[in-house]
C-alpha cells in the first residue's frame, strides 16, 4: 500500500467520524427541544486495546461496552492482518 493512500484513509475516517458525532448532536438536540424523552448517553476512550467507558445509565453502558469490545476486536485483527501482509 502506497503512504498516500493511508493518509487519505485516515483523513477521511476522521472527517467521518467528526461528521457523525455532529448528527449525533443535532439528533439529540432536536429530541430534547421537542420533549420527547430524557437523554442518555456514553462514550468510550480507547487507548490502545484497553477501553474506557462511561455513561449515564446502564443500558448506554452495556451498549458502548459492546461496541468497543467490537471496536477492540477488529482493530487488534486489523493489526495482525497488516503485519503479516507486509
């Protein structure tokens, strides 16, 4: 793989990412101005293979936990599958 492909890859999954945290945001602007629920949310801080999560209930939680556990698992695949294809 060319270096330059890797930088527009990495571009571009930051502009994506940037691009779904505001749709988030909207998202639960527009249900709070409306009234039609409480919010709740969380996040997670991935450093390296080990996850941080927070959240404001336990559903969020059990949620975000899933998904950076998946996250978690596909970016230590992805590292292996790299370092044995170059």
């Amino acid at each position: 793989m060319d270096a330059s492909v890797l930088y527009t890859l990495g571009i571009t999954l930051i502009f994506i990412g940037v691009f779904v945290t505001a749709v988030a945001f909207l998202l639960l602007l527009l249900a709070s101005v409306r009234g039609e629920g409480k919010i709740r949310g969380g996040g997670a801080l991935i450093i390296g293979p080990f996850p941080i999560i927070f959240g404001t209930d336990k559903e969020s939680i059990k949620a975000i936990l899933l998904l950076s556990l998946l996250l978690t698992i596909l970016l230590i695949l992805l590292i292996v599958m790299l370092h044995f294809m170059f």
